[in-house]
C-alpha cells in the first residue's frame, strides 16, 4: 500500500483569488498610508524588478522610491486598481494587467501596469512590475 501525502494542486481559479486578495491588500494599505504594508505584496529580494520611468531592482530600493515620491497622504492620495486580465504563465507564475488610479485633491494620474506574480515560499508576490 503507498499512502501519499503531497498536497492537492491549486486551480487556476484558486490562484487568481489569492492573487486578487495580493491587490486588495495593498490598495488598502495604500489608502491607509501605509507604504511598508503595502510593500508586502511584493517579492522582498534583491532581484524584484520594477519598471516606471527607469528601471530598479530590489525590494529597498522599490520602498525607498515610494517613500520619496509619495511622502505625504497628499501626495499618496485614495489608490483604485482596476483588473483587466489574469493570465496563467505555469503553474507558479501569473500575468496581470491592469490600471491604477490616483484620486488627489489635485489631480488624479492613472496608468496601466503589467505584474508578473509567482508563487514563492507559499505566498504569492509580485517578481515584476511595469507602470506607467
């Protein structure tokens, strides 16, 4: 008799639950001001890459951008991500596009961004982030 103990494979749709719920964390912690929760969504090691206007690598150096370009809640303004698609690239990694939206007294910047999501240590994270 074999008894196997492995775990039953996530399903795609599973997947994308988790990594939609990676999203509404960190859109609520955006909109509570909280740079450090928000951040940990994403991949902390030294090779997350992140593509804006240059691009970085790190997990610091992510946060420290966000916290010298968003240095005040005015300026973080109310965050809304928008998912277009979420796309199945193996079994642990996802594409996902979509927009972000900033609501300031001022002005509201939008874009749309592109994540790469893998599955790392049991959690989902973003590896790659492209905004524009």
């Amino acid at each position: 008799m074999v008894i196997s103990c492995t775990s039953k494979p996530e399903t795609d749709s599973e997947a994308e639950a988790k990594i939609r719920e990676v999203l509404i964390q960190q859109q609520t912690a955006w909109n509570e001001g909280n740079l450090e929760k928000f951040m940990e969504g994403y991949w902390k090691s030294d090779s997350l890459q992140f593509i804006g206007t240059s691009i970085r690598y790190g997990w610091q150096p992510t946060l420290d951008n966000y916290k010298k370009n968003y240095s005040t809640r005015e300026r973080m303004g109310q965050l809304q991500f928008d998912i277009w698609q979420i796309v199945p690239l193996a079994a642990d990694a996802y594409l996902l596009t979509g927009k972000y939206t900033l609501f300031r007294e001022s002005d509201q910047p939008s874009g749309p961004f592109t994540l790469i999501f893998k599955k790392k240590n049991n959690e989902w994270v973003i590896v790659y982030d492209h905004t524009s």
